[in-house]
C-alpha cells in the first residue's frame, strides 16, 4: 500500500508539470466569476470552469474571443441579444454574442436556471460536479459522447473542485480553517492512516484539520515538538506498528536514510526499529547496510 501511495504521488506530481499553463491562467482569471456565480445561482463553480475551459478552448477559441461567447451556447428561439454565426455540429449556425465574458458567466447561469431539462441538476449538492458533469450530457448540453468525463477530468486535473467549498463554508471559517479549501488526503501504509506534509503544514496545522492533539501527532511520528514538517514527510494520524507488514521482511540501506526516515517508510515505532536491529540510539545506518523490518 505504501509504494501504491508514493506511485500515486508521482502521479500527482507529474499531472502538475503537465497541466496546461493555458488552462491555469483561464482559471486564475474566471474563477472569482465563477464563485460568484455559485453563490447567486447554486451552480457548483468547478462546472463552470470546466465548462469555460472546454467549450471556449481557455478563451482562445474564434467564438470567445470576437463574441465572449464562453460556453458555445447557441441563439434558441426565445434569444433576442445579438448574435454571430458559426460552424459547429451544423454550418453557418447562430450563437449569442456578449459585450465581455462577465455577460457570458451571466447568462450561462440564466441558461441552465430557465432550462426546465436542467432543473434536476439543482437538487444535487453544490459539491456533487461528479452528478452535475453526468446530469449536463443527460440533459442535452453538448453532443459529445464523452463530455461528462471531459469536464470531470479537467475537474479533477486542476482540482477545481476546491472552489465549491466556497459554496458550503463561509468566508470567515476558510479564513479561520483555510485547508478546507485543499484538506490532504488520507492514505494506508501498514494498516496506519498517514497524510504526506505540504510547504507551510506545521503539527497544529494538520491537528485542527484532522481533529487531533498536535502532540500526538509528534509522538506517533518519533519527533520533537520543535521539529519542521517539510514538504513530503510522512505523519502518521496513529501510533506505528512493532513490525512492517507481512510483504516487507527486511531493508537495504539506501543513500540519505536514516533510521527515523526508515521507520516512517514503513509506519514502524522507531525504537522497536533499534530494538529488532539489536542496535543503540546512537547508530547510523550506512548505505547497503540490511535491517530487519518484522
């Protein structure tokens, strides 16, 4: 489960250096419009980012940028804006043209409120861009086969879904508890719940996030009260296990281990590491040296 936990890691991390640098300044850009949309008309924001960025190619698409049209919605007979046409599933068809983006958001949210084959998308929760992203290719919003998992993967990718809980939790308590916007996610490593530390985390920190004393957080990782989290350590939310799993019998000492770095690899207490190693507190692993984990 650990190397499941650091591969995913990896992932993460590489899905971060891909993201789309295009993307990222489109949301920076829209994302306070987008929450603001969330609060008047209970439209999860993460929808209608993706939604921007998908349908108007992050603002750089011929309709986003000559019309504002961010949401490729198309005139309907009821439109009586302005209008511009386009190619799209048929030629030459008309869609409506806005003064600035802001008009868009405004009326993308009018749109879905006024479409009687939306209004089961707003009994879902505000968090829920999971049912709205389905619900939106159920109802009809674009011809795409795949466009439910297209705006969940761009969701999830730029995790957009962060901006919901602006939706649910009042500006004071973010303010008061701003890891409800990003909490850390929780992983298993020897039967042990463990959260890997971010830039910034401290023990009291990761306590009122995770409803627990800060000084069992220290004791159950074999730390002291002064130390710095860095970003990447491992922090046990339990006390570690005598032994390591069932699969990991032993180690070989690698460059940069310590006997700390070890036991919390392998959500082991650190003193029955010196203890099954017959080794005292002063000793040092050196690289290729071989310990017993169980």
């Amino acid at each position: 489960m650990l190397l499941f936990a650091v591969v995913s890691l990896l992932v993460l991390n590489v899905q971060a250096q891909r993201r789309n640098v295009r993307y990222n300044e489109y949301i920076k850009k829209y994302e306070e419009m987008a929450v603001e949309q969330m609060k008047r008309h209970k439209i999860p924001a993460s929808i209608t980012l993706a939604q921007g960025l998908l349908e108007s190619g992050a603002g750089l698409s011929k309709l986003a940028r000559d019309s504002h049209n961010h949401f490729g919605i198309k005139c309907g007979s009821g439109w009586r804006g302005k209008s511009v046409r386009h190619d799209d599933d048929l030629r030459d068809e008309c869609f409506r043209a806005y003064r600035n983006p802001r008009e868009s958001y405004e009326d993308h949210s009018d749109f879905l409120k006024r479409g009687s084959r939306y209004a089961f998308l707003f009994r879902l929760e505000i968090t829920d861009y999971r049912g709205w992203a389905k619900g939106l290719k159920k109802a009809g919003y674009a011809t795409d086969p795949s466009y439910a998992n297209r705006l969940i993967t761009i969701i999830e990718d730029y995790e957009l879904y962060k901006y919901d809980r602006k939706g649910v939790y009042s500006e004071r308590k973010l303010a008061k508890h701003p890891w409800l916007m990003n909490p850390h996610q929780v992983y298993i490593a020897n039967d042990i719940a463990y959260v890997v530390a971010r830039d910034g985390d401290t023990f009291k920190l990761l306590a009122d996030e995770l409803d627990i004393s800060w000084k069992k957080l220290v004791k159950y990782n074999d730390l002291q009260r002064d130390y710095t989290l860095m970003a990447g350590d491992i922090v046990y939310l339990k006390k570690k296990q005598k032994r390591a799993a069932k699969a990991y019998t032993a180690y070989v000492v690698k460059d940069g281990d310590s006997m700390h770095s070890i036991s919390q690899k392998f959500g082991i207490r650190l003193k029955n590491l010196y203890k099954m190693n017959r080794k005292e507190g002063d000793y040092v692993p050196e690289i290729g040296d071989r310990l017993r984990l169980r």
